[in-house]
C-alpha cells in the first residue's frame, strides 16, 4: 500500500488501490478521512505511540521530536471486516520544489505474524516435550535426585538392585541423556523432581 501526503496543505494526495484489496476501505475514505481515519483503524493500545510518531512526521506535534525519514514502524490495523492485521510501516520525506511530502509505504506482515506463532508454539511444545514414566520410574528418579546409590533404591523400593539399575537405564533412554547428572538435570527441567 502507498499513499502521499502533503504536509504544507495537510491533506492526501493519493492512496494506491491496495488499500481496497487488503483492508477494504476505498481510496476516497483514506484520502478523505486523513491520519485522523487511520488512527480509528489502529489497535487502541498502540495508538497513542504511533500516533505521536505520524505527528511529529506531519509537522502537527511541536513538542516531540521528529519521525525519522526512512524508518519502519510495526503496528496492528483493523480492517473492513474487524479483523487485525500486522503492518510495517515505512515513511520517506520527500522534499520537492519547497514543499514536503511524506511517502508511506505499508506492508501487510500479518502472515509473518502468524508463522511467527505457530514457531514460537511448536519449539514450546518440543522443548517442553514430557516424557512418559510410570509410577516406579517417578520413585526411582525422585530418590536418583536425592542422591541415592541404585542399591540404596533398591533397599527404600523393596526390589532387587538390578532392578534399580534397569529402572535407571530406561529413564536415561527416555530423556534422550547419557549419564545419571543429566538425567537429573533434565527431569529438573520438566519439573518430575
């Protein structure tokens, strides 16, 4: 999406039809309705800094310092269908026979964003991955990190010491490990001790 705006006559002077194909607002309501049309599209609890931003861009804001030229901005806008969707925002300052002209260039990233989640979900879901243990194997890995010896176990548990061992042995196959420290190491991790 691409608009051009005037800032000696506050006003646009022209939004590109992708305005329409993306959030459904035609170019009259965008070039009509001004900055103050695009901020009731914005999520409320980004508002107030992206605003400012825009302000101290269009000349309308003396008190903060100006936008940089060239700079992207990343925010959420609804569009005709009440839907959010993620934005970059990229200004440029056009300066043109002693008149200024900010040119906005605004990319839909929405997609990005929802990638972005289902990644950050799944490495979640693996590095959070528990593993299955029955009873036995959560006594034996609870004492395995109180620091008993496997005959010791063994004598707590009423089995035999090989038993210990075998319990032991599987629990270091199930957490992908290679001694007894990693493995309490581990299980610490996924809160089992």
């Amino acid at each position: 999406m691409v608009s051009i705006f005037d800032t000696g006559r506050k006003k646009f002077l022209f939004h590109n039809d992708t305005f329409k194909s993306i959030l459904g607002y035609n170019t009259d309501e965008m070039t009509n309705g001004g900055w103050e049309f695009w901020f009731k599209k914005i999520k409320p609890v980004e508002l107030k800094s992206i605003s400012n931003l825009i302000d101290s861009l269009t000349g309308t804001s003396e008190a903060l310092p100006p936008m940089h030229s060239g700079q992207a901005y990343t925010y959420h806008v609804q569009d005709i269908f009440r839907n959010w969707l993620l934005i970059q925002h990229q200004v440029s300052l056009l300066m043109k026979a002693n008149k200024e002209f900010i040119i906005s260039y605004i990319y839909n990233i929405t997609n990005q964003e929802r990638l972005d989640t289902i990644l950050t979900e799944f490495q979640f879901c693996y590095q959070n991955n528990t593993v299955e243990i029955s009873r036995r194997e959560k006594e034996v890995l609870h004492l395995l990190g109180e620091g008993f010896s496997s005959k010791q176990i063994a004598d707590k548990l009423f089995i035999s010491i090989h038993t210990a061992i075998s319990h032991r042995k599987h629990l270091i196959e199930k957490f992908a490990v290679k001694n007894t420290a990693q493995l309490i190491k581990e299980a610490s991790k996924s809160d089992l001790i």
